[in-house]
C-alpha cells in the first residue's frame, strides 16, 4: 500500500446549475438536496412514460413550494428544478456539474458531451461526500459482487451493539444524500458512524471518497456489460480503499481483493486486515473450532487471539450460516474492530441480526425436503456460495444471464446435484453447461418464462428430491425476464412452496 495525504473539495453548490441523470430514488435525492443548497438543477431522462412524468411533476412541484416559501440549506434561498423528459442524451446549456444516478453507463451520450464540455460528471456519493460537515460521521464502506447488504446490516448491528448511533445507508435503504443532509438524525443527536454500501457504479462515480476504513469482500464476473471489462470492474470497486485512514480489509480466500489493496493509496499507517474461514494469521480475522477470532486488533498479533463469537452468534434462529454468511460476519466484526468496537459488541450485534428476504432463506421443511430461497444470487459467483452450502440440492435456476457463462460453478456443484429445474430465457446456457459437465444429473428444462412457471418449478423439484435433501432457488441470473425484480421472484417460490402438501415416498 502506498499513502497520501488528505483530500478537500469543497462544495459550492449554492448559484452553480447542475444537470442531474436519472429519476430515480438517487437522482430525485440529489435534485432535492441540490436545489435546497441554492443550486439551480435540471433532471434529464430518456423515459417518459407515465411514472416519470408522475415523478417530474411532484419534483417541479416540490421545487417552487420551496422556492417560494424561501426554505433552503443554510440560509440559502432554495434554487428551482426544472425536469426534461424523453432526451437522456443532450447537455442542458449552462451545466456546470453532472450528477448520475448510478445505472447510466459511463460511455452514456450524454456524459460524452459533457467531457466534450469540460464539465466533471459525479454520483450522488460523491455529492454526499463534499456534503458531510466538520464534525460528520465517520464511513466504514463496503463493496464486493456479492455479500454487501448483509455485511452492511450486520455491521450496522454490531455498531448499534456497541451503543453507537449509526445506520446502513449507500446502496441499501436512505439514500446517502437525505442522511448527511440530517434527514436522517435521531432528534438532535447526529450519527457517529455510517455502515455504507457501496455498488462498483457508485464507486465509479466518486473521486474524492475517503473513508474511515472500508471492506472489499469479493470480485467476480458482473456488471461487465456497464463497466467494459473485469479489470474496470475490479479497479472501481478498489476505489473503496483509496484514502482509508485505519484498515483495509480484504477476503484471504480471494487474492483480488488482496491485490486491490497493494495498489490502493492510503492514510500513513493504515493496515491490511484479512478476514478468512480457517486458522487466522497475524492481522487477519478467521474461525477456530466454531469460535470467530481476532488476531489483528490485539495488543500481540504474533502470540494473541481475542474471541469475539461463536458461530452459533450469527442471527440465531435463521439456522446454521452459510460459510459465506460466515465470511460476511467476519468482515463486519473487522470493520467494527477497526473503529475500536469491543469483541462483546461483535457477538451480541451478530445475536440481533436478522437476514433480509431472499437470501439464503429458509421457507420450510415439507416431508424431510427443506426449501430455500436464495433468489438474490443474480449472478454465478452468489450462486456457487449458495450451493456449498448443502450436500444434496435439487436446484431451480436461470433467467437473464447477463452475459454469464456456467461452466465453472456446474463444475464445482456437480456432485451436490440431485436434480436440476431449469426456467427463463437464458436457461440453454445452464443446460448446455450441464450437459458437459454434469451429464448424469436429471434435468427439467421448462418452455416458458412466465410467472407461473414458478410453481410448475418447485413442483418438478419437488418430485427429483429424497428426504434429506434441498430444493434451492438460487437462480445465478436475474429475474427481469420473468418478474419485475428478484423478490417477486422469491416471494413466486415461497408462494409455491404454500401450496405443496406432505407426500408419501
């Protein structure tokens, strides 16, 4: 790792006329906070159907009461928002800073005519970023394909445990903006600390992000198609270490993340901190005999190890983790380390927390056949983590690929195969993966992506399972080609598995 010194923006809104992308949850945010500071802003999507226009007029709207009562960010007269539907693609006249929402591609026209212009283009974190006050909280970020959200809201709990005011914000909940800004203030007490989320386009999208200490908890194949290529892709999620002050914390069972941290620019003193599921080392986080260890925010690294939990600690009652919700578990308690949080704090955080829907989900156990609903494994590298984590599995997947290819997790999941159901548009490539390599596994592809392929779904999976086994929903695709998003999906599975009855074997 090498160091430099400290970054400041200022902000300057106040006067300057902003061009804000996307009307999204993010982009309505940043208009809102914008114009509130005096900026005056204009929203551009390519969209105009009626849910933007819905959207534009509540924003416009919003914009004159506030103008006209003079409400604004300190003392400033709120500036005006004007929304420009149906053309993504032109700069506004005038635009002295471009604000994206985080899905709009960095080869976008518009973006292109606003490098044309000289103008900087910037995300809603970086916005928040400049934002943040002298005496503003501290960051402890996290990024990675997969595991961001449940780390996010584990750390959260351990913060809380340890009687910090804190919340999971970035990409998970409020939006980052609205809780630097106050919104998000308990009473007068302002936070002490942020448990942030960050996407790889966030981080693409925020130059001067500095944070306490951040996580990178793994790198795979995603996104490819909006970040161009998986060295882009690693390099914006390594964006999360640049400036750490305290750690830097990487998985040891994945040396990307590692390299990351070797190439990243941070605070003098700053140190790297490996989390991993075996025996730790010096400075890493790790697990002996079921107990999760420390062996880098100890006085004796070489000669020490503080006990901070029992695996059994992870969200009791959720049933036995996933070795990856373990590793996630790790990385939380390293963060919270890294901000001086003490090991009983780790464990009776990781007691008060409870998974979200839709990830490693249990929905029932129907005749000796247990159903799980891992809906949010979007992508390969979230399936291959959700199936080690059972011997025998019967497996639905597909959907959209993304442009994924499957041989590598058949390869690894063969022999924990009973059976596989196939649905959605992308479903061949899974099919044609199995066919080379796990041949003798029984298929069902189903001809057709609709909804109620669902329960067609669980039902085949239901008749290849035996008693002891695992009926997964963990598609390694997204779900857009059949529901509207992958909780739709998850709630469709655990709908179907409602409506299964005992059987007799």
């Amino acid at each position: 790792m090498t160091t430099h010194g400290p970054t400041d923006i200022p902000a300057g809104f106040a006067g300057q006329h902003i061009t804000v992308a996307g009307l999204g949850v993010s982009g309505i945010s940043a208009a809102r906070a914008l114009a509130g500071l005096g900026a005056h802003v204009t929203v551009v999507d390519g969209g105009d159907g009626d849910k933007q226009q819905a959207a534009g007029r509540e924003l416009e709207e919003w914009a004159a009461a506030q103008s006209a009562s003079g409400k604004g960010g300190g003392g400033r007269r709120a500036g005006g928002i004007t929304v420009r539907l149906g053309d993504g693609a032109t700069l506004p006249e005038g635009t002295e800073l471009v604000v994206t929402s985080p899905g709009w591609k960095p080869d976008s026209p518009l973006f292109a005519a606003a490098a044309a212009a000289g103008v900087d283009v910037v995300g809603d974190v970086e916005i928040a970023w400049r934002l943040r006050g002298p005496d503003a909280a501290a960051w402890l970020g996290v990024t990675g394909t997969n595991g961001k959200t449940t780390t996010v809201r584990m750390l959260a709990s351990i913060l809380a445990a340890e009687g910090l005011h804190t919340l999971a914000v970035g990409n998970i909940g409020t939006p980052i903006i609205d809780v630097v800004l106050g919104q998000g203030k308990d009473g007068a007490r302002p936070y002490d600390v942020l448990a942030v989320e960050l996407s790889s386009y966030q981080l693409h999208w925020a130059p001067s992000l500095r944070a306490h200490s951040a996580a990178v908890l793994n790198i795979a194949p995603d996104h490819l198609d909006w970040h161009g290529s998986m060295a882009e892709y690693a390099a914006d999620k390594g964006r999360i270490y640049e400036g750490n002050t305290v750690a830097c914390v990487y998985n040891v069972a994945d040396k990307a993340t590692e390299d990351l941290v070797r190439e990243a620019d941070v605070e003098e003193g700053c140190r790297a901190i490996g989390f991993t599921l075996g025996t730790p080392g010096p400075s890493q986080l790790g697990v002996v005999e079921g107990i999760l260890v420390d062996r880098a925010f100890v006085e004796n690294r070489q000669k020490q190890a503080q006990e901070l939990a029992e695996i059994s600690d992870i969200a009791p009652g959720s049933g036995p983790p996933a070795p990856h919700n373990i590793a996630n578990a790790l990385a939380a308690a390293a963060l919270a380390r890294a901000f001086g949080v003490r090991p009983a704090a780790v464990r009776d955080g990781l007691r008060a927390f409870h998974p979200d829907a839709h990830r490693i989900q249990h929905i029932a156990d129907i005749d000796g056949i247990t159903y799980i609903d891992d809906s949010k494994a979007t992508n390969t590298h979230a399936a291959e983590a959700s199936l080690a984590a059972y011997e025998h599995i019967v497996w639905i997947a597909g959907g959209l690929a993304k442009g994924a290819t499957f041989d590598e997790l058949v390869q690894k999941s063969a022999a924990r195969l009973r059976g596989v159901v196939l649905i959605g548009a992308d479903r061949a490539l899974i099919r044609e993966a199995l066919a080379r390599h796990a041949p003798d596994v029984p298929v069902v592809d189903l001809d057709r992506t609709d909804t109620g392929a669902m329960p067609e779904a669980v039902r085949e999976a239901t008749r290849l399972a035996e008693p002891g086994d695992t009926v997964l929903l963990a598609p390694a695709c997204a779900s857009m080609d059949m529901f509207v998003n992958y909780n739709k999906r998850g709630d469709a599975f655990a709908d179907a598995v409602g409506e299964l009855t005992a059987r007799d074997h």
